[in-house]
C-alpha cells in the first residue's frame, strides 16, 4: 500500500519551548496510527524526513521533532567528520528528563490532530535516536517502539548519572531493536548487556543483529549502508507497527 501523502515544517509547544518538527501524513483518510521518528545525531535532515515520509505512505500520521531545539534550533548536517563531531558535541549537552518531556509533548501534539488515533502511537529512532526511543518506550502513551544501534545504553544516558539501561524496567511499550555485528560502538558485551535487562524485566521485545552491517546500516545516504539488513529491518519495523492499527 502507497498513498498520497502531504509534509509540512510545523512547531509542537511545550511550555515556552516550540519545537521544530517534520510533518508527513496521508492525504483524506480515516484516522490513523501515529509515529514519531528521532533523528540521528545529524538532526531532522534529509534521510529523516524521508524516513517521515515512509511511514506516511504506509498510511500513519509521522512526526520527526528537532530533539537539538534546545542545544541548536535548526541543525541539520550531512555525513561528514564535521558534522559528525558538531553532532555528538549537541548530544553530550542533552538530558533525559529534557528529551523526555519534549517527546511527551510531541505526543500531545499528535493526539489532538484529527488524523490521529491518539490510543495508537509509536516510535522510531536511528543512531543517537535509537537510544533516545528506548528511552520513549517508558512513556505510557506509547505502544511500539523500533530502537535502531542506539549506542552507549549500558553506561551512558544524556545528562543522567545512571545508564539508560536502568530506565528499562519502566518500559511499557513493545520493543524491537536492531543492531549491526560490525558495529564498533556497540561491542558484543553492550549486545549481551541490552538483552539480559530487557529479559530480566520481561520487556517484551525482539533483538535482531545483522552479520556484516555497521553503524548507520538503514541510513541509505551513509557509507555504512546494508541494503539487505536494511530491507529486513524496514520489514520487522513494518510488522511492529501494524499493531498498532
């Protein structure tokens, strides 16, 4: 299935704060499920908003929120070693308690929308919006949550003095998250460490790790692109989310 769709730059308040963020929806259809996309340290850029896209022609409402408003209003970066340090500076100036309240408020915003069945939202986040969605699958309002190579969950959190790992007896949402076995920043031990906590909590969940992909595997403008791991995971994603309809 493949629908029109419809995108627009619109802002979500939260309090004084208003975020930026990447609207993309079906065009003249029933309400539907919703789902939030977080970026990548690079910001709402090009291969997020068409990620956002992707999910609208499947038939969801999807909203890609600036999760750098705080640090950088506007930031939007490409690939390059640059970038990359300029993002992971922004990242270390974040907080979980932060990103947290402004993804609750993007929640909100979606669940006023008309287009939006506001029992039926889920998340999907890439790179350092991996780690960030495992976080998201905390909050109540969220059912589904896709955590692609979040790094650093066994003994980092954004401004936290404990891992994101300890948050994940909180989690409610159903988990899946997706990780490359050539990933240099997610060695094999922070593998063994994400999936113990999540079977120790009995999260529900499923893991699944590419042989052969890295970091950045689903991203199709990197060079650590994996077509194949990248087409298995869009199609478990796919599966996590129709249960959400």
């Amino acid at each position: 299935m493949s629908v029109a769709v419809q995108a627009s730059s619109v802002q979500v308040p939260n309090g004084d704060l208003l975020i930026d963020a990447y609207l993309a929806q079906p065009i003249e259809s029933p309400p539907a499920a919703a789902i939030l996309v977080i970026q990548e340290i690079f910001g709402v850029n090009a291969h997020i908003r068409d990620v956002t896209q992707r999910f609208a022609r499947l038939g969801y409402v999807a909203i890609a929120p600036a999760i750098y408003q705080r640090q950088a209003p506007g930031f939007e970066a490409g690939y390059d070693p640059e970038s990359v340090k300029l993002g992971r500076q922004y990242k270390e100036q974040t907080r979980v308690e932060e990103l947290l309240s402004d993804l609750q408020a993007t929640v909100a915003y979606l669940q006023a929308l008309p287009a939006v069945k506001p029992e039926a939202i889920g998340c999907v986040g890439f790179c350092f919006g991996g780690l960030v969605a495992y976080l998201a699958a905390t909050l109540p309002e969220i059912k589904a949550v896709a955590s692609f190579y979040g790094a650093g969950m066994p003994v980092w959190s954004p401004g936290g003095t404990e891992p994101t790992l300890a948050h994940t007896a909180q989690i409610k949402a159903r988990l899946y998250a997706f990780f490359g076995l050539e990933d240099v920043s997610i060695p094999p031990e922070h593998l063994a460490q994400i999936k113990a906590a999540l079977t120790e909590h009995q999260i529900d969940h499923r893991m699944v790790c590419y042989p052969g992909a890295a970091h950045g595997f689903f991203c199709d403008q990197r060079s650590s692109y994996s077509p194949t791991a990248a087409a298995d995971a869009w199609e478990h994603v796919q599966e996590l989310f129709r249960q959400l309809a």
